[in-house]
C-alpha cells in the first residue's frame, strides 16, 4: 500500500523541532505551507540543530475494501516502532523553508495551525491522485524533545475511504554525524 501524498515524517519532524523561548504563538487560518513557515520564521520560533533520533509508530490503519495480503502486511507494521535519526543543519534551523516543512508545492494548505507554548495544533489539507486527505497534528515539544500523534484521513489506491494515525516520539542528539536519513 502507497502512503498518502503527505511526506508524514518529515512534515511531523519539521513542525515539532521548535525550541523554546521567544514565548509567541504562531496562529494561521487556511494559508498555504510557505506562508506558515515564513510566520514561524519571523516569530524567531527557533529550532535546535543537530541530530534527532525518532520512534515512529502506526497505532492505527484501515481501508475500507483492503486485499488479505494488504491486511496481513499492514498487522506487521500495527504497534511496532520504526527508529531513524535526521540531521537538521544551522542553516535549516535558522531559516525554516516551505520545502522543510515537507512541501514545497500548493498542493496542501494548512486548514489551522497554531505553535507556541510548547503545544502544537495543525489540520492540513492535499491534493492527491485519489482525492482529498487530510491530516490533524496534535503534540507537546520542548528544545529537545517532542511527541505527537497524527491522524490521517481520505481515499486509498483503490478508491476507498482510508484512515491511519501514529505517533512520533524524538530527542535531539547532540551533532549530527553524516549517518543520518536524508
């Protein structure tokens, strides 16, 4: 089964990595990727460079209509943690992009977000070649931590309705070392 359009970790990554300490909240109401990413930037929401090891995990997924085989892949994926680290460079922190955010293009658009305070709230809204899918974002960060879940909602390869949640757990771990996922 192919993922939806929304690139989900590096999205999640992306609007969770922000350090504390500027206290503002950033708010946005039906704006595109790159308009949320520069309002972030200009409120000197900051993120912590360096490597940041992640959990992944699929807590939930289902497809209305979804193959045997499809079915009995998607139980081995069910609760268990996938780990990968990333490494986020001086320049990305410090000028976050619409590109960083996980899309540069105007297929998605933020229904709402709001970041500030140590919480995260953001529903988003793609184009993609079945349709509609749309993504709510809820989570906790700190300068070196985060946890969120994501859920996911809207039509599958075969034209059924699909949805899927998971959770993103990450700490930054110290410089980054060139092993990292790109």
């Amino acid at each position: 089964m192919r993922l939806p359009l929304l690139p989900l970790v590096a999205l999640s990554t992306a609007l969770a990595l922000a350090g504390c300490g500027s206290g503002k909240t950033v708010t946005a109401t039906n704006e595109s990727v790159s308009d949320v990413a520069k309002k972030v930037s200009d409120a000197g929401l900051r993120f912590n460079p360096g490597r940041w090891e992640s959990t992944m995990k699929f807590v939930k997924i289902e497809m209305e209509g979804m193959p045997p085989e499809a079915r009995e892949m998607m139980g081995k994926v069910l609760g268990k943690d996938r780990t990968f680290a990333t490494c986020l460079t001086k320049e990305e922190a410090e000028k976050p992009d619409a590109k960083f955010f996980g899309q540069a293009d105007e297929r998605c658009k933020y229904d709402s977000f709001s970041m500030g305070g140590g919480k995260i709230d953001a529903k988003m809204t793609c184009k993609a070649e079945q349709g509609v899918q749309t993504m709510a974002m809820v989570g906790n960060y700190t300068p070196e931590t985060y946890q969120m879940t994501m859920s996911i909602g809207g039509m599958g390869p075969q034209g059924k309705p699909m949805s899927m949640q998971m959770e993103l757990n990450a700490k930054h771990n110290g410089e980054c070392t060139g092993k990292e996922e790109k």
